[in-house]
C-alpha cells in the first residue's frame, strides 16, 4: 500500500465523531492534528479515540505550516468554513468539509476559487448521496420507471431539540438542514436549479428564535418541478431525516419513505376519470460498499490518490448552495429569485 494520507481535524465538537468513526476503518489515512479554539476539546477527542500520535491546538495556521498534510477535515461551525478551506487549500492540503460549503455565495465562490488556484479537491459531506435508499429511487427515476419525470416532492417533519447554536441561527431549517434535500433533489433529479419562490416562518410555540419552517418551489433545468416543505419544530408523525419523495413521471408515480420502502405505480388503461394502476417493482442496484459519511469520505480520499473529483466537489455543491441562499433570499423578500446563474448577488441575510 502507498503511504498513509496524513489529515488535519478540525473542529473537535459533537459532528467530529461522525467523521472519525468511519475514519477508523480506512488503514490508509491517519489523523495527525486536532486543532480547536478550546484545547480542552481537542484532547478530548484524542483520548475518546486513541489517536495517540496526534498533535493538539488551537491554532489551524501553525499546525498547517509544522505538519504539511496531505489533507484537512473542516467540521467546524458554517461560519467558519470558508476561512478554513482557503487556509488548508494556501497551504497545499485537500479538504473536506461539512456542509453548509459556506454563508454566502461570494465566500462560497472565493472558496471554489481557492481550489482551483491550488489545483486541489474541496468537497463536502453531502451524506445523502451516499445511502443505498437514495441510489435505489435516484436509479428507479432516472430508469425511467414512471416515464418522464416532471414532478419531485420532497416533504421533511421533525421535531428537533437540539439546544445551542441552532436554536437562535437565522434561517435554520434552510441554512442547516434543507442543504441536504435539495442536494438530494438535484442528484435524483440530475438537473440543475433555474429559479425558486420560498415562504418561510416560525410557527406558534417553536423554540426556535428564527423561521423553523418553510415551502420552497423550484424550477429545474429541464423543466422539472421541485417542491420542498419542511420544518424542524413539528412534533409528532415525524417523517425520515432522508425526508419522503414522491416523484412524478408522465407514466406513474414513485413513493420513497425516506428509509427503507420505495413503490411504484402506474396506470394499466387510460380512463376518464381515474385509470386503474399496477404497481412495480424498484430496478436491482448495487449496494455501496460505504455508506453516510464513510461513503463520502472514502471517495475523497480515492480521489486524492487516483485523481478524478468526488460527487460532492465544491464546483458542484456550489448548485446546492445557491437553492439554500435563493430560497433565503425569496423568503426575506417575499418574490421568485432567479439562480439561471448562480445569482452573483445572493448574500445570506441580504
């Protein structure tokens, strides 16, 4: 085997574990820094997972310019993200980071564009991706199951109490969560967005500070319609953190339940009124033999050994980001925001 690909985590806070975990199982990668703006943090985490020869702190810059690696782990705060990539990819590291890729879209920008400049890979974990549920439907709709796709509703229900940040972050449910249905929309899909309308608010009794829910209708790129609505303060009847999609073709209709059932069903006669159905099977696909965030971080780091770009890099999450910040933008301003071209103007909180 070649050398191990020496990594940077930072950010030693709860997500951390959801990506060393999977880091543990790869024999080709080793953490060799942690760094955090609490110390304490840092070495918390390298006892909790025995990485014994890493070193701690608080610094990113130095750390990055003692140890050289080959690659940076970004799971800080969104806020962060940004400062964090351009750092490690001036320094000559690949990253990888947690979503969301930035706040905005010019730091979003200014990040793909430090990529490019250092040649480097910048992705991000879009976990969604990497599940066999979602192959499984994103093969059924682009199989052609139920004839043309013209239609993809996306609906997500969870009462989450998560305490911190979250609870008084400005645009929550879109900023924080939604990122990953509509990077989900855009895989199953495979189309790009065009233009959306967002209504967001905070329901009575939220113990959110800022708009916890909301309707979002996009337009894809060819010719698709794609409906979210979400909330994270709905208690009760919770749908899957994968959310439920029905997509629907000019042939039937798809259901996935966002865990383990998908089913189909589409007409046997044209009729006048209602025409009788059959149902169908979902086509056989391979199983990913990583899934969730090993799935994302295993493709990374063959990317960075073998070359090619992983799924989530950021000159394709970028698309993503900007349904994230022009369903923002639509909500604050009441009007359909235009994403034809990534919408150079689309500022979080503008």
């Amino acid at each position: 085997m070649d050398k191990k690909l020496r990594a940077i985590l930072v950010g030693c806070g709860g997500i951390s574990g959801a990506w060393l975990t999977p880091i543990r199982q790869f024999d080709d990668v080793e953490i060799v820094g942690l760094v955090d703006l609490k110390p304490e943090n840092a070495a918390a985490t390298k006892a909790r997972f025995e990485l014994d020869r890493a070193e701690i702190g608080d610094d990113l810059t130095a750390m990055l310019k003692r140890l050289a690696p080959d690659l940076v782990f970004d799971c800080t705060l969104p806020e962060a993200h940004t400062k964090v990539a351009t750092a490690a990819l001036s320094c000559g590291a690949h990253v990888l980071g947690e979503k969301p890729m930035a706040v905005s879209m010019p730091e979003a920008r200014q990040a793909v564009a430090a990529a490019e400049k250092a040649g480097k890979i910048y992705a991000v974990i879009q976990n969604r991706r990497y599940m066999d549920n979602i192959v499984a439907f994103r093969k059924a709709v682009t199989d052609g199951c139920a004839g043309r796709l013209h239609t993809l509703n996306a609906d997500f229900f969870i009462g989450a109490h998560f305490g911190g940040f979250r609870e008084v972050m400005r645009h929550v449910l879109i900023l924080d969560m939604a990122i990953h249905t509509f990077d989900q929309a855009r895989h199953i899909s495979g189309q790009d967005p065009l233009a959306v309308y967002c209504h967001e608010w905070n329901p009575p009794g939220s113990w959110y500070e800022h708009g916890a829910s909301a309707i979002a209708i996009f337009e894809m790129s060819e010719g698709v319609i794609f409906r979210y609505q979400g909330s994270w303060c709905a208690e009760g009847m919770n749908t899957s953190w994968e959310c439920q999609w029905r997509a629907i073709g000019d042939q039937g209709s798809m259901l996935w339940d966002g865990r383990e059932t998908i089913v189909g069903e589409r007409p046997i006669a044209r009729q006048n009124l209602v025409s009788p159905v059959e149902s169908f099977q979902r086509p056989i696909y391979t199983h990913l033999n990583h899934q969730g965030h090993a799935g994302v971080i295993r493709e990374f780091l063959d990317c960075v050994r073998n070359g090619g770009r992983p799924q989530t890099d950021c000159r394709d999450n970028i698309k993503s980001l900007a349904m994230v910040h022009g369903a923002i933008k639509s909500a604050e301003q009441r009007r359909k925001v235009d994403l034809s071209s990534l919408a150079d103007d689309l500022v979080c909180g503008s």
